[in-house]
C-alpha cells in the first residue's frame, strides 16, 4: 500500500518537470538542429591559370534563428535563408564560414557592419545563380563595413561566391568598405568569385578605400581571382588600396571583372597622398579610374606609381587631373613600370590643365622606369603629356620598348613635344625602341615589330 503511494508521487513529480519543460521557450534552449547546406566553393588553378568550382555541403545553423541583436558568431557554418536584419555589430570570433542561400529570398544584413579583425576569418559562399545578398552596413565612425573597428586592421575576409554589398559610403567615417577601419591597413581579402560591390567612408575630409585601408592606413593584401568586383573609394580613397594618405599595400588580379573609382586617389593604389605599393595584374578585365590628381593605377596625389606590373589582361586606365594613366598622380614619379602582356588602354589626363602622361608620370614630376616587353599597349596623354615618358615639366625616365611588343601606340598631348619621351617643359631621358635611341614626336606613333 505504502509502496504504491511512493509510485504515485513520484509519478506525479515527473509529469509536474515535463509540464514546466514545455513552458521553457525553444530559443532559450538552442537553436534549430545543423542542416546539410550545399554551397558554391572556388579555388585558384595555378597549373591551368584559372578559377575552379565545384558544389559543396556543410552542415550549417540558421542565422534566422540568432535574435536581432546578435553581437557575436563564434567559429563554424551558419546560413542564411530568409529575411533577416541584425541590428548590432557582429563581431567574429575564429573562422566562421556563412552560406546565402537561393531560396525563400534569402537577404540578410548586418545593419552595423561585421567586425573582423586580425587572426580572425570570415568566409562568403553563395549558391547557384548567386542572386542573394549578403548586405554591410558601417552604421557607426570610423569602422568598415566589413573588417576592422578605429585603430584596426581588418582580418581576413575570403568571398567564394555569392552576393555582397559592403557599404561603408553611406553612414560610415574614414574606414574601408572591406577592409581597416580609420588609421587601420587592410588586412587579407581574397575574392575567386560572386559579386562584390564595396564602398569606401566618404566624410567631408577623409575616407577609406573601397577595399583596402581606412584613412591614413597602409598595407594589407588584396588578391582578386575571379568574379565581378565594383569598387569605389570614399573622400580621399582609391577604389582598390589605400585610405586618406595611406599606401595600398600589395594588390594582385588575376582574373575577374574588376571595376575601381578613386575618390581624389587612385583607382586602384594609392590614396590622396598615397604610394601605390606593388601592383600586379596577371588577367582579367580591369577598369581603373584615378580621382582628381590620381592615377588609373598607380599613385595618389603627389605620389609615385610604385611597383606595377601588367603581365596579361584587358587593362583600361584613366587618370584624373594632373595624373597619368597608369604611374604617377600629380606631382608623382611613375615610378617602376613593366608590362609584359594583355591590352593595354591607358590615358592620361582628359581634361584641359596640365596634364599627366598616358603610362609615366604624373604632372611636374620626373619619370621613372618603363619597360615594355609585349602586349598591345595605346597610350595618350594628357595636355602638354607624353603618351609615355613624363607628364607636364617632367622628365620621362628610362623607357624601354623592345621587339617581343605585338603593338605599341603613342599619342601626345596637345602642346607635348613627344609622344614617347618627356613632357613639355621636361628634359629627354633615355628611350629606346627596338634598339634604336631617341624620343618620338610623332604623333600617333606606332611600333610594330615585323
């Protein structure tokens, strides 16, 4: 009888816990059970110099499930795969990868932008047809859209595929799209594929690169493979580079649809007052555009062109005021120029003040090295520029231009003595064209080797 009674309540006390379960909320609990997500993943071939893919699967948590003022994603695999909005800034802890998944309009913004620092990783995969988005928004000074916060550089941001927009243009101050937040570099960003469109702070006095470094921020690597890439700089930034009188570190493209527009900074380099670092394009098709007194590709204002190297590609440049094409922005050097390959399109100053080289340097600033070993190269400069060699009362350097060129193209400014050699105002340098010395006033001239 007693042992009855004993069962009864201890019955009665199990069905009183399982009653109070009930009530807990799920997602004070955890969130929904991991599903086995696919995903588009790329990668660089080196062997076949090209961008490769194939279709993965992780299992993922749904970011849906994270209440809105999530603040932190530790490392692992999360998708996304419906409306949602985070509210605060999301800060990365270790590598965490994030899917934009195709179905149920999968739009998810970080509506304060995603912190990423050093040691930290963030990876974008979209899925087939990679329509959705994955937004960023600065919504606070002085930090990126997508990297660091003021001070910082950013971490390492790699983009396999997908949609992404980092917007640091429209609320943000002196920081990067993607990238260093002010005075930060711009850390790791690898792109093999999607769409990427990043733009940089655009304050009333300072801004940050598209991608790249925050205002007075130098450094970090940019190493694009593939996919579209649209890339615009904020006040004082270039579109691929360096922050308000910042360097930009070192920038490779290798292939993909690349867009850049500096902002009073070069399209892809240096910001205003920046150097360029080192510049290498080995394909693709990239069109670059300086701001006021900035190159295309090469130097801010005041600044150098750096190291640039073209090996192949379809490359077209445009330098704003003052600026070259492809080397220095006003007041630059060109500084150490070597095409190898590709189609070259590169021109100087459009605009009726002195003006830039098409290749060389920018106004009022000597030339540098210009090795041209092949390609199809048409260059033109600016008023009183040489299509290559020296802008406005400049020097034009050494320039070499040897018998491995399919095409070579010059075309001077208006009142310019050369189209290869210096500038109005500058003194000749050494030119040689397929072993033959001397500057070329001919304008256009063409060399053609047989």
């Amino acid at each position: 009888m007693n042992e009855g009674k004993v069962c009864r309540k201890i019955l009665s006390v199990c069905l009183a816990l399982l009653m109070v379960a009930a009530l807990v909320p799920v997602q004070l609990i955890s969130v929904s059970a991991a599903s086995n997500t696919a995903y588009i993943y790329r990668w660089w071939d080196s062997g076949e110099n090209l961008v490769k893919s194939e279709t993965r699967y992780a299992d993922a948590d749904k970011l849906q499930d994270f209440n809105n003022d999530l603040e932190d994603l530790n490392a692992g695999w999360y998708y996304s795969s419906s409306y949602k909005v985070f509210d605060k800034r999301v800060t990365i802890h270790g590598t965490v990868n994030i899917i934009i998944c195709e179905a149920g309009g999968s739009y998810v913004e970080f509506a304060d932008g995603i912190h990423v620092t050093p040691g930290n990783t963030l990876n974008i995969y979209g899925q087939e047809n990679e329509t959705q988005a994955l937004k960023a928004v600065a919504g606070t000074n002085d930090q990126a859209a997508i990297g660091g916060n003021s001070g910082e550089a950013g971490g390492t941001v790699n983009i396999y595929s997908g949609k992404v927009e980092a917007d640091s243009y429209t609320n943000g101050d002196d920081a990067a799209g993607i990238g260093g937040g002010k005075n930060g570099g711009g850390g790791t960003v690898n792109i093999f594929g999607g769409t990427v469109t990043a733009k940089g702070a655009n304050s009333s006095y300072d801004g940050g690169a598209g991608i790249g470094c925050g205002d007075s921020g130098s450094g970090g690597t940019v190493k694009i493979y593939g996919g579209t890439v649209n890339a615009t700089g904020g006040h004082d930034g270039a579109g691929i580079g360096g922050g308000d009188d910042g360097s930009s570190g070192t920038i490779s493209i290798y292939g993909g649809d690349v867009t850049a527009n500096g902002n009073c900074a070069a399209g892809i380099g240096g910001g205003e007052y920046g150097e360029s670092g080192i510049i290498s394009i080995y394909g693709g098709k990239v069109t670059a555009t300086g701001g006021t007194d900035a190159a295309g590709i090469g130097g801010g204002d005041e600044k150098a062109g750096g190291t640039i190297n073209i090996y192949d590609g379809n490359v077209t440049a445009s330098g704003g005021s003052c600026a070259a094409g492809i080397g220095g922005g006003d007041n630059g050097s060109s500084g150490d120029i070597v095409i190898r390959g590709g189609t070259i399109h590169a021109n100087g100053t459009a605009e009726s003040s002195d003006g830039g080289a098409g290749i060389g340097g920018g106004e009022s600033a000597d030339g540098g090295s210009i090795t041209i070993n092949g390609g199809n190269v048409t260059a033109t400069g600016g008023t009183f520029a040489a299509g290559i060699g020296g802008g406005f009362d400049n020097s034009c350097g050494s320039i070499t231009i040897n018998n491995t060129v399919t095409q070579v193209t010059a075309s001077r400014g208006a009142d310019a003595p050369y189209s290869i050699g210096a500038g109005y105002g500058g003194s000749g340098g050494a030119v040689t064209i397929g072993g033959t010395e001397g500057s070329i006033s001919e304008s256009p001239y063409t060399y053609q080797p047989n």
